[in-house]
C-alpha cells in the first residue's frame, strides 16, 4: 500500500480480516497472507516481491539508482522479517515480565538498525535515504506504527536507547503517504488484535 500510494498508482483495495478469509482469497495467495496484488492476470506475493515488482515497473524510483547502493538497501529490505519477529515480541507480550525479557531482543534487532542509520545511509534523513521515500521505509513503517502504539500504553521507554531509529519512526509517522496506508480506524482495529492476543498491552489498553 505504501509504495503504491509513493508512487501515485491507480488502485482498488480489498480488506482481508485473518478470521475470516474467503476462499477466493486462500486460492490466489499461497501462503494465505496479505497483502497480494492482482496485476491484469497475474497475481504476486510476499510484501517485498511486490514493493520490488512496483519499483522496476513504475517511476518514480524508490530504491537509489546507484546499484551499489540499491543492494545494500535490498539487504537491510530483507532484515525486516527479523525486526519485526524482534519489535513484534514486545507488542505482543503476554505480561510485563515477558515483554522485558523480548526487549532484550528488540534491542539487538534495533542496534543493528541503529548502526545502518548511522553509518550506513550517509544523509541527514528524514527517510533511509535522505529527503525521499524509499523501499526501506515502506518496509519497515508498519512494524514501527504497531510499536508506537504499544509504546504509548506500555512506555518502555526502548527507543531513547536509539535516538536513530526513534527520529526515524516520528518522520515516518508524519509522512502523510503512510498515515493514509491505514484505515481509519486502524488504531482501533488494532487495539482489538491486541485484546485477541491477550496482550500486557491490552490489559494496560482496558484500564485506560
């Protein structure tokens, strides 16, 4: 959604809700995740198999032009399932005791991207790679919105230790592209998952 919406493409959105997906949908996607794109008669899979497919198709570039560079952020692209194994493990903690325990892990996942933000990207942000959108925030963008909104009720306090990363996710998340990649009511939405999970946050989400 994100990188469809950088790069002003034409599209029409299906919601899938994970307790109830219809079977047309279980039939196209093989993994029985979202999202999936449906271009004419083909159908791709897989978040950044899609981001890559829209990238070489449509301008503008998000990914730099320099090939060096476009491998690199290929590579941090695909640390992105480990970082939000890691950040996931703190949202969705079954107590305070357990989310500690997966900060331990966040902050290994963090530091690694802290270092990429520091010495990797040579600008002066906001974005990964400077004042444009890129692939590597559209990845990484939804697993730092969920943390923020667990960090508003559970406030760890985990991104002070990454100044990188915490500037990072506040320009991400005043980018209008990504605010409006989301519905409405995500947030709402979203504290309801966390109440399914039966998460120290929902339980932190009730009281308030």
């Amino acid at each position: 959604m994100i990188v469809l919406r950088a790069k002003g493409i034409d599209f029409e959105i299906t919601h899938i809700t994970a307790d109830d997906k219809p079977d047309w949908f279980l039939e196209i996607s093989p993994h029985g995740k979202v999202p999936v794109l449906w271009v004419d008669d083909d159908i791709l899979f897989e978040s950044n198999a899609i981001a890559e497919f829209l990238d070489e198709t449509v301008a503008p570039r998000l990914h730099p032009e320099d090939p060096v560079r476009r491998a690199r952020n290929r590579a941090w692209t695909d640390f992105t399932p480990d970082f939000a194994k890691a950040i996931n493990g703190v949202n969705y903690a079954k107590s305070k005791v357990d989310q500690v325990v997966a900060m331990d892990g966040a902050r290994k996942a963090l530091a690694r991207v802290e270092e990429a933000l520091t010495r990797e990207r040579s600008n002066k942000g906001p974005f990964f790679n400077g004042e444009t959108l890129s692939v590597v925030d559209a990845a990484y963008a939804p697993f730092l919105m969920r943390f923020s909104l667990v960090e508003e009720l559970c406030k760890t306090g985990l991104l002070t230790e990454f100044p990188e990363v915490d500037a990072w996710r506040q320009a991400l998340a005043e980018c209008d592209i990504i605010e409006g990649s989301v519905v409405p009511e995500f947030r709402e939405i979203f504290g309801a998952n966390l109440r399914k999970r039966q998460t120290y946050a929902s339980t932190l989400l009730d009281a308030a």
